[in-house]
C-alpha cells in the first residue's frame, strides 16, 4: 500500500521545518543504532531513500510525500523549539550535521565527488533495492572517504559491542550522510541557524499544521 503524496508545504517555513526534520531524525536514528542497534524502519528507509534519490520529482518526494515519515525528526524538533526536554545527544548530533553541512557547502571539489559517488550507488539502489545492505555499505564508505575526513568530526556515543557489529558502522555513516543531505536542503529552502532563534514562532506553527 503506497502512502498518498501531500501536497508540498506552501510556506518556505513549512519546508525548511521538513528539512530540518530529516537532519534530527538522523540524529535520532544514529543514536538509537549506537545504543540499541534497532530502529524504526520507517525512519530507516525515509532516510536511505532520500540520499540515494538525488534528484527528486518533487520536494516532497524527498521524505516520501507524507510528514509522518519524519515523524521522528518532527517530534525531536517539535521539543527544542517548544523549549521541552530533549535527548542531549540527538541535540548534539543534529547540530553537528548542520555543522558538517556548512563545512561540505564551502569545498565544491567534495560536493563534486558526493555527486558523483551517489550517481553510482543510485546504479546499485536500482539493482538491489534502496535500502539492502551493498547499498547501506556504499553510502558508509562515501560518508568515511568525504564528509569524516573534515577536522571536525562526529563522535557517535553508544555500545561499544554494537558499535563492532557486522554493518553497524556502515549504517551509522549512512544515517549521518542521510543528516547532512537534509542539513543541505534546509539551506536550500532558506534555512538558517539564526532562525531557529527568531522564527520560533513561525516554525512552531509549521510543526501544528504537520500533527
């Protein structure tokens, strides 16, 4: 059963809440990995699916169509602009990924060579599925070859057991490609650090419209 496409959020607000999203639902999926090694599979999928797409119909083809697939993300964001308790180390992570992106933003060579990697996995997606594991793999190798060669570095806190688990450390990596993709797109729709401050008001109303 497929999911009904919605209509794209009208408001540059709306989309930029969105985008926002999938970076802190990355941030939730990498730490639920690093200290269960479980995750909603859902979250999952909407995150792989949307790096390997990377020219998509539409914006809201990005999360697949429907705001519930950010669920997750929504949720976290829905706490750090209602000002209420949140996971510290989700709130760490999400930052770190807007961090990351503005780092990949300003070397076009590296944004070049992510192009160019994903097009090939995109090859591998259409052979195996979005979501098998050659794909997960390759997207952990991309992230480890580009975005983990900057100075400044994510630190993923979790069990060290897990952590050394057969495709554990790939799909950490994919999740936090999959945060900087959507870190890139909030930019894109206008997105900006400052406005997490001013625009509260704004975006609080964006997260009602979403449920």
């Amino acid at each position: 059963m497929t999911t009904p496409i919605h209509r794209a959020p009208e408001s540059p607000v709306g989309r930029q809440v969105l985008a926002l999203a999938g970076v802190f639902q990355a941030a939730v999926v990498v730490d639920e990995l690093a200290r269960t090694g479980q995750v909603d599979e859902r979250a999952w999928q909407t995150l792989i699916r949307a790096t390997v797409d990377t020219d998509p119909e539409s914006f809201e083809a990005i999360y697949g169509g429907h705001p519930n697939h950010l669920r997750q993300g929504l949720d976290t964001l829905n706490a750090v602009i209602g000002k209420q308790q949140a996971n510290p180390v989700v709130l760490r992570y999400g930052f770190s990924l807007l961090l990351l992106s503005q780092k990949l933003r300003k070397n076009p060579q590296m944004m070049d060579t992510l192009g160019t990697r994903l097009t090939r996995v995109q090859g591998q997606a259409s052979h195996f599925g979005d979501t098998h594991e050659n794909v997960v793999a390759s997207l952990g190798e991309i992230y480890q070859d580009t975005i983990s060669t900057f100075r400044y570095r994510i630190v993923v806190q979790g069990e060290p057991s897990l952590l050394q688990q057969r495709m554990m450390p790939e799909r950490v990596r994919a999740a936090l490609l999959a945060g900087v993709r959507f870190a890139l797109l909030w930019h894109q729709q206008g997105g900006r650090r400052w406005k997490l401050i001013f625009q509260r008001g704004a975006m609080r109303r964006a997260l009602d419209e979403f449920g």
